[in-house]
C-alpha cells in the first residue's frame, strides 16, 4: 500500500489508539477555536450543523449548546465511542471525511476543527463539505499557524532537525501546515465550490506541566509527529528530548509552560445559485 492510502491507514490506525491521550493533552488547546469557528458558520438555534473529523465531539458539543441539532462524524471508531462517551444524547457516528456517508444539502452549516491537517485527500473532503450543505449553507475549518508561530510544533521541529533526521520514511501525506498559508486555504475552498471566503486568526495558549510536557505530548498524543519521533534513533530520541525541555524553560509560568499556539480559521459559502 502507497501513497493516500497509505497516509490514510497510518493516520487511521493513530487515532484508533490515543483518544484519551489527545483529550488530555490537547482538548483545552484545540477547544479555543471553537467559538470563533461556530461563529464563522453563523450557527444558531435550529441549524443541522456537521460536524467533520469530530474527535472528541467538541464543537458538535458547544454546537448544541447553541440550540443547533449536530451530528459528529470521524473515521475513527475509538475516536466516536469516546466522544459519545464524554457527549452523551449527541449524535456521532464512523464516517470518512473523504467520502461522508450522507446525503446531499442535508446541514446548515459544517466545520472540521484541526481535522483537514490528518486527511490523505483534504481537497475531496472539502468537496464533500460542499456538497452536503443546503444552498447558501456555511463551512469553516481550522488550522494551525506557520511553526514559527506556533510555538510548540516549531520547538519539536527544530530540536529533530538539530538532534535528529527529520527525513525518516514515514507515509507521505499533504504537507502538515499547506493551509497554515491564507492564500492556500482560499484557493482550496474555491476550488471545491465555495464563495467568499474569509480568514481569521485566533490566539490561543497551550498549558503544558513543564519539563517533558510538549515532548510526551506530541509523542503520546499525536499520530504525524508521534511517528517522527519514534524512527529516532534512541540516543538522538532522548538528545531531541532534553532540547525541547530547555526550550520550554522559556514559558514557564511555576509548574507549567504557557506555549503560543495560534490558529487560522478559513470559512466560506455555498453558493445561493
């Protein structure tokens, strides 16, 4: 197996083994995106809004807290139970981003929060959010800043490319922060169909215990970044691990590190005609 479908079965079999890894380590990060993203879609009591590559089911969860009937959908199995545990009488269900199992101008409004980052294909996922709204329905997605922003993916970054071999042979899928860039969150989503798109950026802080924090973090939690530091070599693992514990000596704040993490929300419409 090569290629997308290659990408696709690693990031599968990632996600089917960390849920409650990444609701610890990055829930109360990734959550901070949500009120603007539901504000991007302008959702409101009443709406069906879908909610793609849910995860853990947060925004399917603040989403309902608004009044709007929301249904989370993640390829994920692991990743459906534990958000059906953590949400119960909210809806979520397996579904592959790429190809929803759902009908056509069903939702309101859609939105992916981070997801698009774990797609082989984000291109067709974004054809499919089209798809399944009604006319004049919206779709946001977010993403992270560019690593020099983001202050915790550009430490791990530098610390392999210093300590490490950041070219280890992993399945090769889009590049992690293409959409990091406005001009390629706009292009895409005119690409698929949409009009008007807008783009916003959202500061957010990630609260890690200092120390290992970040590095158990991204070795426990994620799935792209976790397999880069698993190929180390164990003699450069643990070089890799002792330069990003001096980095984040930088934020820390008593027992903990306060790491800038800002994001990029991209939003847009389904054409009224």
């Amino acid at each position: 197996m090569t290629g997308p479908e290659s990408f696709h079965e690693f990031e599968h079999t990632g996600w089917e083994s960390i849920p409650a890894q990444y609701h610890h380590a990055f829930g109360a990060l990734t959550s901070q995106t949500i009120i603007s993203l539901l504000d991007a879609v302008k959702a409101k009591k009443g709406d069906k809004l879908l909610d793609i590559a849910c995860g853990p089911g947060y925004v399917a969860s603040a989403a309902t807290e608004r009044g709007a009937t929301a249904l989370g959908v993640d390829f994920s199995a692991a990743m459906v139970a534990h958000a059906q545990q953590l949400h119960p009488g909210i809806d979520f269900r397996e579904g592959d981003a790429e190809q929803l199992p759902l009908r056509t101008a069903l939702f309101d409004a859609a939105v992916m929060n981070f997801g698009i980052l774990h797609l082989s294909n984000p291109e067709k996922a974004l054809l499919e959010a089209c798809r399944v709204l009604r006319v004049g329905g919206r779709f946001a997605f977010s993403v992270w800043a560019k690593p020099e922003a983001t202050i915790g993916f550009g430490i791990v970054l530098r610390a392999v490319e210093a300590f490490g071999e950041p070219r280890v042979s992993l399945p090769e899928g889009p590049p992690f922060f293409r959409y990091s860039d406005p001009e390629q969150c706009v292009t895409a989503l005119l690409a698929a169909g949409f009009e008007a798109p807008t783009l916003t950026q959202v500061a957010q802080v990630w609260r890690l215990p200092a120390g290992d924090g970040l590095f158990e973090a991204m070795q426990e939690s994620t799935v792209r970044t976790a397999g880069l530091l698993r190929a180390q070599k164990s003699v450069a693992l643990e070089k890799i691990r002792i330069a990003i514990r001096a980095e984040v000596e930088k934020y820390a704040r008593g027992d903990f590190v306060e790491l800038p993490m800002p994001a990029l929300i991209a939003s847009a419409e389904k054409p009224k005609k």
